[in-house]
C-alpha cells in the first residue's frame, strides 16, 4: 500500500463518519419534531377512549359481559319511597284547594291510601289538566291522577291502572235557561274542561260549533252562573257538586259512561301490576266506598 492509497482510506474513513454523524442528527431531529407534533394528538385520543369506556360502564344496560340491568320506573319509584303524581286542582269533588292551600278531595284520599298500600309517600305536581299527559309521557311526573277517564284516544299512548270510579258526563244549565234537553242546545255555547273526555261528549253528542276549552274547571262554571255560556259539561260528581252550590239544574241525559283511573306511561307493567293491586284491595276492604260517600253529593 502506497502513501496515496493510505490517505485516501483515512479522508474515507473521515468522511463517512461526518456524513453518519449528519444523518443521525438529520434523522433524531426529524423525528423528535414528528412526536412532538404527534404527541397532543396522541393524548387527547386516549382521553376520548377513556371517556368513551366510562360511559358505557354506567349506561346501568344490560351487557353482553353481565353488566347491570336498568331500574324499572316502579323500582325507582321503591328506592325513592316517593312517587310523582301530576294534578290539576281544580276539579272538586276529585281534587280542589281548601281555604288554607291544601289540596283534597276524593282522589287525594284515595291517592294517600293507595300508597300506604304500597309503602310508599306521594308529591303532588300541580298542572294545568292540558299539560298531565305531556308530562307523563316526557317523565316530569310518574303518573297523572287528576279524574282521569279511560278513551280509546288515551290508551294508545298511554296505559291505565284498573278504574277506581265510574260515571259520565252530564250538563248543568242555569234554571231560568228554558233548556231541558240536550237537544235544545243545538248551536248553543258550551264550556267544557279543554283536551278532555268532556270536550269528546260534547263533539259527540251535541250540535253546535260554538265550544269554548277551559284550562280551569271554576272557570267554566263560573261563565255559566255569569250567563257568558248555555252550558257547562264535566263528570257528574263535578256537575253535582256545583249544581248543589249554585242552584244549576242538571239535564236528564248523560253523554256517556266512563271509568276514571290512574294514568300511566306505556312500558311499566309493574307499576300497572302495584297500583292496581293497591286499588283493587281498597275496592274490597270497603275504602273507595267510605271515600265515594265522603266526597260524592247524594243523587
């Protein structure tokens, strides 16, 4: 070996190893840049997994891996000890407010004793009898007992305790009206609780476009005793009530017979099951008897 071939092989050497130490500085930078862009990135998806992860662990479904079942209404209801119940106190004798605030009537005692049966306390949520259904269907309230009846338009959306009262609907008018017959209110004005079985009755029974929907029961009977209408329709006990108070007469004829229960959400068969169970034991031990006695004017 020459002393060119030897100084060319050290200027080799020398050179790879500059050009080696270049491309690993070249390389650790780029890609320390690289993770440190990646990095934020990185963090915020194992977040949003975790996130993810602890959501469906508390959804309370049932899982494929045996996770836990999801509270029926009625079990919630238990663990609570208190169930919500949508009211609008306004019609008396079923619920109204005495002299103090308190409401009563003959729902309100049934309602008190339905849930010693079951054990458990009650809230009433006081609303316009327009606005019972919505709430129940949107879960603001757990059930509506307000005088509620039985329609087939109600059952397709809603389920029903089994009934607690039966009556119907019946028409006070004022005694110097000259009115004896449905018949004779033939284009005349009617006031009638709005979005109720009432308002049905009177649709169905008498002719006449001129029927005025009242969010307040005293209301309407308060525009028949001013003269402001012909006629005002609701349950019987309610008209008997009335009538009784303020000398309304009372046509012979009922625009139909109807069942009063407990209004309840579809897809809560246990609650279903409860309630009517409770009511059913205070039909037999004599109770809804004693109330319909307390609360209903004698005929």
């Amino acid at each position: 070996m020459n002393m060119n071939m030897k100084t060319n092989m050290k200027i080799n050497k020398t050179t790879n190893r500059t050009i080696n130490r270049t491309i690993n500085k070249s390389t650790g930078s780029a890609q320390g840049r690289l993770t440190g862009r990646l990095l934020p990135l990185i963090l915020a998806a194992l977040l949003l997994l975790s996130l993810a992860l602890a959501g469906c662990g508390g959804q309370g479904q049932t899982s494929a891996g045996g996770g836990a079942a999801a509270q029926t209404l009625w079990e919630q209801i238990q663990e609570k000890g208190v169930i919500t119940v949508g009211n609008s106190p306004d019609y008396d004798p079923f619920e109204f407010e005495d002299g103090t605030g308190d409401v009563i009537g003959f729902d309100i005692d049934l309602l008190t004793a339905i849930c010693g049966e079951l054990g458990i306390t009650y809230e009433l949520v006081p609303l316009v009898f327009d606005n019972i259904e919505t709430a129940v269907q949107t879960g603001q309230v757990n059930v509506g007992m307000s005088g509620f009846s039985i329609t087939p338009a109600r059952q397709e959306t809603f389920d029903f305790s089994t009934p607690y009262f039966s009556g119907g609907q019946a028409v006070a008018v004022n005694p110097d009206s000259g009115y004896t017959t449905v018949a004779d209110l033939k284009g005349k004005t009617i006031t009638v609780g709005m979005s109720t079985s009432g308002m049905e009755a009177v649709e169905a029974n008498i002719e006449t476009d001129d029927v005025i929907g009242m969010d307040n029961y005293a209301l309407a009977f308060m525009q028949l005793k001013n003269k402001g209408c012909d006629a005002t329709v609701a349950d019987l006990p309610v008209v008997q009530k009335y009538a009784a108070r303020d000398g309304f007469l009372i046509l012979d004829e009922i625009l139909s017979y109807e069942d009063n229960a407990i209004l309840i959400k579809k897809g809560n068969p246990d609650l279903v099951e409860a309630l009517s169970g409770a009511i059913e034991k205070l039909r037999d031990d004599g109770t809804i008897d004693q109330l319909v006695e307390k609360w209903m004017v004698s005929e």
